[in-house]
C-alpha cells in the first residue's frame, strides 16, 4: 500500500501541474512580464503567507499539525525583505490582497482555526512547493530583473536555515507518513490538498487578468 506521503504527492499531481503551467506563471518566467508582475505576485504571497505563520504558535502543541511547524521553513521576513527591495520602504501602505488571494488565506485561517488536519495540507502544498519548484522561480527572477543572486527580491525562494533541502524534504514526507490520523481524515487532508492547489491556481489567474499579455 502507498504511504501517506506518496498518496498525496500522486492525488494533487493534476492541480499541481495546472499551478504550475498557469498562463501567468508561464508568461512570468517567461521574461514577457514585468517587474511589476512579479511584485504583485509576491506581494499576493505575503497575504498567504501571513495566514500560514501568524497561525502556526498556537499549532505548535497540536498532535497533529504540531510536528510541522518548524521555523526554517518561516518566510514572512524574507517576503518583508524582497517587498522594501521591489516597492520600497512604504510597501506596507500600498498592499493589497486580490480578492482571490483573501479567499485563499481565508481557508487558511480556518483550517487553522478549527481544523488542524487541513492546516497540514496548505502546509505541504506551499512549503514543500517553495523547495523545489521555488528554485527555478528564484533563478529565472535573477536572470530576467538582475537581482543580486539570493539577494534582495528573491529572498523568499532562499533557505537559508535548511542547508540540504533534498534531507529536510525526505523528513518531512516521514513527518507525514507518520500523522496522527486515520484512514478517513487522511482522505479529506488530500481533498483539502487538491482544494490549496486550486485557491493557488485562482490567484494566478487573478493575476493574469491583471496583467494580460498585449495580444
């Protein structure tokens, strides 16, 4: 039978896949937008990312959802960083969320709030996310706007605190294999997985409303 871990990596594969093929995203590391896309985009991230780790202390105790808050992976201070770098000092006053990106965060909250279980799933689908797929983002982000390499503006996609993220990552599929759930919860964290992946993809396409191609 499949571990947990591989169960979820294969039942969110398709929404992963249209994440990650999204026109948006395509057309951002594609060089054909610019800067300003991808300050919007990450400025969409710091909202999701807020909901994940303003959360995350009164998890820590949790059986469930505990064992994964580990601070390494906390990325609210890089997002701060690389958005003083992409819009300046005073990025806090212009902020706003794409009402797409308050819905995801929303479910965050939630989840967090009442359901540790779904916490675990938007846990994985963003962290573990950001260590792979992440990388390609970063190195395409300092090819086409020439930030410093993991300097400022990429900073978000830089690990400092896991030196051998293929390791973390091994343990963290562990972490999963082994949580506190039975066969039924497990099931719905995977829904609730497929349901991250989705909200993700809403915000693309939010995003690439914003910012079309001119045809």
């Amino acid at each position: 039978m499949d571990s947990f871990s591989t169960l979820i990596r294969t039942a969110s594969h398709e929404q992963h896949v249209e994440a990650e093929t999204s026109t948006f995203m395509s057309d951002l590391l594609g060089g054909r937008l610019g800067v300003a896309a991808y300050a919007r985009y990450t400025e969409q991230l710091w909202f999701v990312y807020e909901a994940l780790e303003s959360t995350a202390e009164r998890l820590a105790a949790d059986p469930v959802a505990g064992p994964f808050i580990r601070p390494e992976l906390f990325r609210l201070a890089a997002l701060e960083r690389d958005l003083a770098h992409l819009r300046g000092p005073g990025w806090r006053a212009g902020r706003s969320a794409l009402p797409a990106t308050r819905a995801y965060a929303e479910r965050i909250r939630e989840c967090a709030g009442r359901w540790p279980g779904g916490y675990v799933a938007h846990h994985y689908t963003r962290y573990l996310g950001d260590l792979s797929g992440g990388q390609i983002i970063r190195d395409k982000a300092e090819r086409t706007w020439g930030f410093a390499r993991k300097g400022d503006g990429v900073r978000f996609y830089v690990f400092e605190a896991i030196p051998n993220p293929a390791a973390f990552k091994r343990g963290y599929r562990e972490l999963l294999d082994g949580v506190a759930a039975d066969d039924l919860e497990k099931q719905r964290i995977v829904t609730e997985c497929k349901q991250a992946f989705a909200l993700n993809t809403g915000v693309f396409r939010a995003l690439g409303e914003e910012f079309p191609l001119s045809a």
